[in-house]
C-alpha cells in the first residue's frame, strides 16, 4: 500500500482509538432533549415525519432549528440498537469522526500536500481537544456530518473541475447531493459553497461547463434545504434567542456584532491552546466590550482583518497555506454572529469546520518550511533540519492534543461530571450553575442545588428556569412556603412559562391547597397544551383524590406527549393499578423499565411487579434500591415500609416511611402509616398525631378519615393526661 492510501486509514484508527473512551459515557446536555425526548424517535416507522419536524421536537421545546440528516441518523440508531443505548450511539458518533479526520487527510493531498504532510493535518485533527464536545455529545453528530458531508462535497467539486472523463460526470453529480446532506446536517454547511470558490480562487480550474453545472446544483440544493427548512418550522426565521444563552443577540444590530468580534480572539485561543475547556460559555462568562477601545475587540478586529489579508496574499505563491487561512473565517462565517445570530455566543463544538482550516494550514506550514514537493520524495526535502525540527514540534503538538482529549473525555462521562468541569472553568455562567443545579436536584442533593441556583440568580437575577427551579428545591426541602414566593415572583417575571406554573402548583400542593395547585397545573396546560409535566402532575393530583378515570386521563396525555419519559409511564401505571386494570399496569411498568431501567421509579416499578407476581423477596429489593437510588424514590420507600411492617419488623418500618415522607412531604398514605406505628409507642405519641394530622390535611377524604380522626383525639387526650399521672 502505497503512502498516499496508508494516510487517511493511519488517521481515522487514530482518531477511533483515541476516542473509545467516549464509549463509557452516558447521555449528557442537549442529548436528552433531543434523542429522549422526541417521539419521532420512539419507533422506525415514524422516521419519515422527521422530514417535516424540528431538530428540536420534544413537546415544549423550542423548535427552531431543521436537521433531519443528523435525526435520521438517530432514528436509525435507535433501531439498530434496539433502544436508546448510549455506547451505541457514542460508537457510531467516534466513527464518524475518524471518517472525517481521514476526509481531511484527503483534502491536504488535494491541495498538493505530501502524504506525510496529510498525516500532519489528518493527525492534529484526529486528536485535537476542542473536537471532544463535538465526538463526546451524541448531538455533536450535527457538526460530523455537516464536516463529513462538506469535505466531501470539497472533493467531488474538485474531481468534477479537473477531470473531463467519466469520475468527473460521477463527482459533478454527488457534489450536489452531498452538499444537500451536509445542509441538512447542521445549518452552518451552508458555508461550503463559499469554501468551495475559494478552493477554485487557489487552484483555477478546467471545464468550465463542469463549473455552471456545479453552481446550478449547488443553488438547486441550498433552495431544496431552505424550502425545507420553511415548511418543517413555518418560515425561515428561528425563535427569540434568550439572553442568558447570547447576550449579544440581544445587544442590537450593530453592537451584537460589535460584542461577536470581541468573541473572536477566544475562538483562536481554542483553535490554538485547547486548555482549558467548558461545555458553555454563556452569560456572565464572557463579558461584552467595555467600549470601541476594548483590547480584546481591537485584537478580534486585527485577527479578522489580519488572517483574510494573509489568505488572500498567500494564494498567489503558497495556494494550500492561503486557502487553509481563508478556510477559518469562511467556516466561521455563520456560526460566529457576525452574519447571524445564533443560540450561543461561543461553543467548543462550532470549532470542528474551522479546526479543518487550522490543521490544514500547520501541515502547509510544515511542508512549505522543510522544502517538500507533492511527490513526498526525499528530494524534496530541501531544507532537512528545518523539517525535522518542525515535524518533531508537530508529533509533540499531536501528542500533547491526544493527551488532553484523552483527558477530556473523562469530564463528558455524565452530566454531573460535564457540569461541574463546566462550572470549574465557566464560574460565571449562569446557565451552567442552573445545569449543575439540575444535576444535584437529580441526585436528591436539594440544599446543594438551592446553592447553585441561587448562584445562577445572582449571575443573571432575570432567569426566570432557574428561579422555577430554585422554588423545585425548597419544596423538596420542605419549605413550601419559601417556595411559593420564589415561585410568584419567577411567574411575574415569565408569566407565559409554563414550567414555572407547574412548579408552583407543586408547591401548592405541598401546603395542602389542592384546589390552588390544580388551577396551576390547569393554567399551564393552557400556557401550553403540549407541557407533559403538568399533565403529569394534574394526574398525579387527580389521583390522590380519587378521581381515577379523569387521572388516567391526564396521565395518558403526558405519555403521549412524552414518550420517552419512563416517570409519566410509572405515574400512568399506578392509575391502572387504582383503576383495577392490572395488566395495563403491567405494561407501562414494563413500557418504563425499558426506556431507563436505571431511573429510580423504573425500579420502583419493577417492584410493584414482583409484588403483582408475589415475589415478595424480589419487590423488597427493587424497593430497596429504588429508595437508595440516584433520586432517590419516596413511593419506593414507602412501599418498603409497607413490606417492613407485613414482615413484622416496625422499627425497620418506621425508618423507611420516615424516608418516603422526607423525600416527598405530600404522600399523605405515608404520613399515616407513620403515625399509625407511632401511635403505639407511648412516647411517640405527639409524633403519631403530627402525622396523622398531617395525612388528613393532605387527603382529608381517604378512606377511614373519621376513625383516624377519632385515633387522633384519643392520641391528644392521652398526651394530655400524661403529666398529671
């Protein structure tokens, strides 16, 4: 095999066993949103209505942008995997990246490269760090493929230019048909045709017949991908850009771009010197310009201005080192805010196309310094000592990239991990102290995520998430009362946030205002008829009062909502469960297991069916677990304390139902089995009418109700008496 074939494999095993690590991690950030969430995902045969929706299609969310190549792959990957296995998504993910990094080894030796100058570019970008964010998130995938699928277009318009016989018809027509897949792909693809003229700039072309037909398709593609986009989200603009995410956006025309030039220097530190690294940058991270003497605007300024006059003066006599500079803006053209707003001021991922220019100008530099023709001879090496020297600091350079993406990894395991990195790095991000909120709220850590959400409030007080969240963890804590006036004020400030509702009606909950926590649930159902959560907890309220048809209901909806959420299957089968529909019960319990098997309720659920089996030793431990799990379960613990008393042991009993009611305040049936085994211990007396009371506040019509009245003036009575004895 000769060098020029060897390369690009040499490159993509590189890349692929450089990134296996990836393979341990879990789904993280934006994957849940948009893989867990969507329920085109759910089954194959829906695949063909991912042509028609957003990128961002779980129910509530905000559907503004159109992906459907990226999606597909999903759906795919779904299929094949017979679920939404995380190591068989990162797999394919690491793949395709090694696929890219040999797509680049091609394009250095399209530029005249030497095929160990090809290894020089294929190798810094098969290890570079910054493209962990890109090969570690499963919804990196968009960045792949619109690379892949570009690069690709890059090369067949070359071959279509420059060879008259029957490979260049061939490339004149998958040019096009790639470049409608790189489109759909991610929307910064829409750049390649800009890139592509400017490889022609660098190496004038033959056939010039092939190059109308190559524009004709190329607009016929770009059209084809923007008629798309129209009709899948109604129109071609996207939705409002919150500020937290990009505050340039919301700086005006003209100081937006202005605060986007000023972002660029930290871009090309990130190209550059890849440490350290944070999966965000959002609002208060990077300050805006203090003013038009700004140093860090002046000096994006002097690289814009400075890196397009380089490009454009090397095309003459170094054509690859020209293109390779003129590559990075054009790439970055429409992902830097300059040309349009986007959703984020900075991210590591949109450095993946450009990244291609960079590696690709080091192998020019390298190449052109030591003397190399594109032969690779040894002739060609004019200047020996010089290239030894500068492919010695290139091999440290791939070293030290793969040992710090080796690293980095590590930090993309979940989404704990990712955010506390995140928050090491990013501290004054307000998004990721909301993010690492939401991590210790999962993990039942209440006070720490009350800490960061606070954190995140002070950053950016107007962030209406994080004070709906920061509500969620006082009535977690059992403070419910702070909880309402955070949650009044978060309503006032984002009075068409649905979520916020919903955490609020919780909250009513909590106090025992049943009929106020349902006009909250109601209210955000009609703030958004498609929020799966207040659908959810509508149901769940509905159902502790009783009202079993109308709960399933509910409960119904939020499935078909959002399939994907194992909780809402859980909550729907304890409504069968109340309904007598035992084997409907079953299924969705079933439905939850398989969905995430690891999710504390989903084990809950797989103890409720042990129990329907009379698998008393199989429920206690799935009940066990669920309790202990990461969150922890309440209904799990009280279910526990239910086996606990059947078994005879009251003390281990106490202790579970003592662990349900902390967990969840509101599991009035808890409450009561608690103070029911108080009641008979005569020093836990005041303990048992506490909690007997509090089980009747809570459920004022359980079944019972009176004699656990009576219980209650007995209990009183007694402790009453108790001094004078």
């Amino acid at each position: 095999m000769t060098a020029r074939r060897a390369a690009p494999w040499i490159v993509a095993l590189a890349a692929i066993l450089l990134h296996l690590p990836a393979l341990r991690n879990d789904f993280v950030f934006d994957d849940r949103g948009v893989l867990l969430q969507n329920p085109l995902l759910a089954e194959w045969r829906m695949a063909p209505r991912i042509l028609s929706a957003p990128y961002w299609n779980a129910p509530g969310l905000t559907g503004g942008l159109y992906r459907p190549v990226t999606t597909l792959s999903f759906a795919l990957d779904r299929a094949l995997a017979g679920g939404f296995r995380p190591a068989w998504f990162h797999a394919v993910n690491v793949l395709l990246h090694g696929g890219v990094a040999a797509l680049v080894v091609l394009l250095a030796l399209r530029l005249g490269l030497p095929p160990w100058a090809g290894l020089v570019a294929g190798g810094l970008f098969a290890v570079h760090p910054v493209h962990v964010e890109a090969v570690a998130s499963v919804v990196g995938r968009s960045e792949i493929l619109a690379a892949g699928f570009g690069i690709l277009t890059l090369l067949c318009g070359a071959v279509a230019r420059r060879d008259p016989g029957r490979p260049g018809t061939i490339a004149a027509i998958a040019a096009p048909v790639l470049l409608l897949g790189a489109m759909l792909s991610k929307e910064s693809a829409f750049v390649i045709p800009a890139i592509a003229w400017l490889f022609d700039l660098a190496f004038p072309p033959g056939a010039p017949r092939r190059g109308r037909a190559l524009l004709l398709g190329g607009t016929a593609a770009a059209a084809l991908a923007l008629g798309l986009r129209a009709h899948a989200l109604g129109g071609l603009g996207g939705p409002p850009i919150p500020f937290v995410d990009n505050p340039a956006a919301a700086a005006g025309p003209f100081a937006g771009r202005v605060a986007a030039l000023a972002v660029l220097p930290r871009l090309a530190r990130l190209l550059l010197w890849p440490h350290p690294l944070s999966a965000d940058y959002s609002y208060a991270q990077i300050p805006l310009p203090s003013g038009p003497a700004d140093p860090m605007l002046l000096l994006g300024l002097a690289l814009a201005v400075g890196v397009t006059i380089a490009g454009l003066l090397a095309l003459r006599r170094l054509p690859a080192l020209g293109f390779a500079l003129l590559f990075v803006p054009a790439s970055l053209a429409l992902t830097c805010n300059l040309v349009l707003f986007i959703g984020t001021l900075l991210a590591e991922r949109l450095l993946y196309l450009p990244s291609v220019g960079i590696c690709l100008a080091a192998a020019a530099v390298v190449a052109t310094a030591g003397g190399a023709a594109a032969d690779g001879s040894p002739v060609a090496l004019r200047r020996p000592a010089r290239a030894r020297a500068l492919l010695a600091l290139t091999l440290a350079a791939i070293a030290a990239g793969a040992w710090g993406t080796f690293r980095r990894l590590g930090d993309w395991r979940d989404d704990f991990s990712l955010y506390e990195s995140a928050a090491r790095v990013s501290p004054k991000s307000a998004r990721i102290r909301y993010n690492l909120g939401n991590a210790w709220l999962r993990r039942g850590r209440f006070a720490v995520a009350e800490t960061e959400y606070r954190l995140a409030l002070e950053v950016y007080p107007g962030f209406g998430d994080a004070a709906g969240n920061l509500g969620l963890s006082l009535l977690q804590q059992g403070r419910a009362a702070e909880a309402i006036e955070v949650l009044r004020d978060a309503a006032t400030k984002q009075p068409r946030n649905p979520e916020v509702r919903v955490n609020l009606g919780s909250a009513r909950r909590a106090l025992g205002d049943r009929a106020g926590a349902r006009a909250e649930f109601e209210a955000a159902i009609a703030l958004s008829p498609d929020t799966a959560s207040a659908w959810n907890d509508l149901g769940s309220l509905l159902l502790s009062q009783g009202e079993t048809d109308e709960a399933i209901r509910c409960l119904e909806r939020a499935v078909a909502t959002e399939p994907g959420y194992a909780l809402y299957h859980v909550n729907l089968a304890d409504a069968y469960n109340a309904a007598g529909r035992a084997a409907e019960a079953r299924a969705r319990f079933e439905a939850a297991d398989r969905l995430d098997p690891e999710a504390s309720e989903s084990i809950r659920g797989r103890g409720e069916l042990a129990l329907l089996r009379g698998d008393v030793a199989a429920a206690e431990t799935a009940f066990r677990a669920a309790a202990g799990g990461s969150p922890p379960s309440a209904r799990a613990a009280n279910f526990l304390g239910y086996l606990l008393v059947r078994r005879g042991d009251r003390q281990a009993a106490t202790a579970a139902y003592e662990r349900a009611v902390a967990l969840d305040p509101t599991l009035w049936d808890a409450h009561r089995s608690l103070g029911l085994l108080f009641a008979e211990q005569p020093a836990e007396r005041q303990r048992a009418v506490r909690h007997l009371t509090l089980s009747l506040q809570l459920e004022p019509e359980q079944e019972g109700a009176e004699r656990l009245r009576e219980r209650i003036r007995l209990l009183a009575a007694d402790e009453g008496e108790t001094p004078s004895r």
